[in-house]
C-alpha cells in the first residue's frame, strides 16, 4: 500500500514596508490571525486563479500551525499540487485587511526538516533582536561613567555586594564580575554562576541613572553611592543561602585576576 505523497511548506508573513524617519521599515508587530483565516484566503485565491479545478483539489491543503509571534507557520498539501499552492501564494496580498504576502522559507516532503528550518529561523531572529538590543546598550553608555549606587536597603535576605578595585567580588562562591573596562563591558557576566541556568538572568547591563540592570528583570538592579557594599534589591534567588552575599577580601583580589581573563 502506498501512501499519500504530500510537501510541507513553511512561510512567513511578511507585512508591506512602511516609511519611518525616511527609511524603508518592515513591521514585525504579532499578527492577530489565526490557521483557519488563513486556510480560508488560501482557498479564495486558488479559486480566483485556478477556477472550480483549483477549488476542488485545495480542499487538501491544510494550514497545520501558524505563530502569530514570529508569523512562521507550515502548510500541508498534496504533492501534485504544490506548485499550484506556490504560485498562487504569489498572488495574495492581503489576509484580513492586512496588507501582506508569503515568504516561502522551505518546501520539504517531510515535516521534521520544516520544523528544524522554523527552529532555526526562530534562532536567527533572536540574534538579530539580541544584536540590536546591544547596539542601542553600547550608544547609551558614555566611557568612563562612574558606577553610582544607592545606600543600602538593610535587608539581609537581599544580595550584598562590594566593588573592589574594578571587581564585583563573591566571598562564598569566588564569582566576579570586572567593571574596570568600561567601554567593552556594556554587559556583564556572572560566568562561575551556578544558581542560574540560563544566560539571561546571569547577564547585566548599565542602564539609565547610572544603575547595574539585570537585563532578564529590570526591577533587578545594582546602586552603588561610595558604600562598602552593593545590594541586589529585588533578587529572587533563594537557591543558596548567603551565595548571592558579596563582601570585599584582600586575599581574593589576586584571584580576580585570574578569574576575569
């Protein structure tokens, strides 16, 4: 018995370009649609090019996932008459009052290569985003700023820091994280950190004011105003009594040089 040979295609829609400060801008605001709109429109222009005929066989097409977010979805449909779903794609311009059209990224005959291509598409828009993101921290930040803090909250459950000649320095866990290149620390990193498993709660920022920001929670931040120590004031990690606990020893300056290259 043979089965049903069929193509899977993953597209993207991509909103028509707008003008903004005299440079040609392409939206990536989340579109509020969902697989059935879109299956509906796909229909329309295949009867609209194709006729009764076209109507008929792309009642076989199937829209099995769409991500309003990334506006990545995949598309099932049968072999013979994937051309004819390709080329009449060319022909859709708008879905919903939505000025738009489809971008094929891939065509494959089985679903886990189109999957692995959305994976890596979404990968790809995460570093462009990440990228961006840096670029604007690195314009914001003015070489050789000084690292103002606040005074201490007093609170002994929130994580207490001392800035030691350029060094964030922990007394438990030996983690430091170097401020003293200001210019090519716009982020920080807490590389011996084990409480955290992800990269972006161990990753920090200089913000606005001044201020050490914890790029995965804004609320979380380092000040600093000539005090012996820094606190972290709205720290969630409760994993290891007294780890995130910071305090300035002579005998572990000669270890941060060590630990910082």
């Amino acid at each position: 018995m043979v089965r049903t040979k069929v193509r899977w295609v993953l597209f993207e829609l991509v909103e028509d370009p707008v003008i903004q400060q005299d440079k040609v801008v392409f939206p990536r605001t989340p579109l509020n649609i969902t697989e059935g709109t879109i299956l509906n429109n796909i229909w329309l222009t295949i009867t609209a090019n194709y006729g009764d005929f076209g109507n008929g066989m792309s009642r076989g097409i199937v829209v099995k996932w769409f991500n309003p977010s990334t506006r990545v979805g995949i598309i099932r449909v049968p072999r013979d008459y994937a051309d004819m779903l390709l080329a009449s794609l060319f022909f859709l311009r708008r879905i919903e009052n939505i000025p738009c059209s489809f971008r094929i990224l891939h065509v494959s005959g089985t679903i886990i290569a189109v999957q692995k291509q959305a994976i890596i598409r979404d990968r790809d828009i995460y570093l462009e985003e990440q990228a961006k993101a840096s670029e604007r921290v690195d314009k914001s930040w003015q070489p050789g700023a000084r690292i103002e803090l606040r005074p201490p909250a007093g609170d002994k459950k929130h994580q207490q820091w001392t800035f030691n000649d350029g060094f964030l320095i922990n007394r438990l866990s030996g983690c430091v994280m170097s401020v003293k290149q200001a210019k090519t620390n716009q982020t920080l990193v807490q590389g011996r950190r084990l409480a955290k498993d992800q990269a972006d709660t161990q990753r920090w920022q200089y913000g606005p004011d001044n201020k050490i920001t914890l790029q995965a929670l804004s609320s979380c931040s380092l000040n600093t105003q000539q005090v012996p120590r820094l606190i972290n004031a709205d720290d969630d990690d409760d994993e290891q009594e007294g780890g995130g606990r910071w305090t300035c020893v002579e005998e572990l300056v000669e270890q941060t040089e060590r630990l910082c290259l």
